[in-house]
C-alpha cells in the first residue's frame, strides 16, 4: 500500500513537470526544459522502478495510471495559471470604437486598427493586438464591455520581431507591479 502510494504521489509530480517542460521546450527555453527534463528523468526511473519491480501488484499499476490521469489535469492548470507565452488577438466589430481602443492602449495593449470589408461589401472594423497570454482574458472583457456582439479570436504566434509589443509589455508590467505595491501599502 505504501508503494501505491508513493507511485501515485510521484505521477503527481512527474506529469505536471512534464507537461511545464514540454511546453518549456516548445517555447524555446533550453535552460529551463533542460532542468525540467532532469526532473522528470529522475522521477520517471524512480516510479518505474517501483511498479517494475513487483508486476504482480496491480494497486501499483494503478497507483501509476491514476496518479498520471490526475497529473495530467493537473499540469493543465499550471499551464494555464502560468499563461507561458503570447497570444494574438483579432477583434471584428460593427463600428469604429475610439473610445475602447483608447482603453485598450491606456491598459498597455497595442492595438492596430484597421477597416475590412466582409460578406456583401459590409464594413467593419478590426482591432489586431499582440499580448501576454496572461493578459488575454484582460483584453477580452474590455472588448466585451465595450463591444459585447464583437468577434473575437486568438492564437498563440510562433514568432514575432519589432514593433510596439515589447516596450507596451515592459510599461504594462511597471504599471501593474507600482499598483499592486500602492494598493498593498
């Protein structure tokens, strides 16, 4: 029961470190993915060890297969929490709105604007914005309160290079460390 246990507390490790260095990986962060995979290694051997060394006990087997089933929520919830990365944003709405725009870009997002043509010549208007993804949900409910019928679509890039995102991020979060410290004190 012991070793059940212990498998099962290791799952709940292993995944999520898996999961963080998968996504590490992805990113581009060799240092990081590399320590996560050192980790993970360790932990892998060790678990396998265990279930390995006696297959005739199939509370270890599982122990393993649970605490990886539960690991793997888990690591999606610190993946989410952790909101590694950027997310691009494209926002359609019927009319030009000054008034969000200006909101978005007080809040420290860079907003392109641009007039689209759509189904039957009807025009609309398109925000474009490049972004943390921990700020997404952020800039979705500014839109929504300003825009609630827009639509709204985001995706991670792969790349990007230039333009305003890196000093908007860099003032952005200035801005959110001065207010949490005055709001703090």
């Amino acid at each position: 029961m012991l070793q059940a246990l212990i498998i099962f507390i290791a799952q709940l490790l292993f995944v999520p470190v898996l999961t963080l260095r998968t996504i590490t990986m992805v990113k581009g962060m060799k240092e990081k993915a590399a320590a996560l995979g050192m980790l993970e290694g360790i932990i892998y051997v060790i678990t396998l060890g265990i279930v390995f060394s006696d297959l005739s006990n199939y509370l270890n087997m599982i122990a393993y297969a649970l605490g990886f089933g539960i690991g793997l929520y888990i690591g999606q919830i610190i993946e989410q929490k952790l909101a590694i990365g950027f997310v691009s944003i494209e926002v359609n709405i019927l009319n030009k709105n000054e008034e969000l725009t200006n909101h978005l870009r007080d809040e420290g997002f860079s907003v392109s604007t641009a007039e689209v043509e759509g189904m039957n010549q009807a025009r609309r208007y398109r925000l474009d914005c490049t972004a943390r993804r921990d700020r997404e949900g952020e800039f979705i409910k500014i839109v929504s309160t300003y825009e609630p019928s827009a639509f709204i679509v985001s995706y991670e890039p792969r790349n990007f290079k230039g333009g305003y995102i890196t000093k908007a991020m860099k003032k952005t979060k200035n801005k959110h460390v001065k207010s949490k410290v005055h709001t703090s004190s």
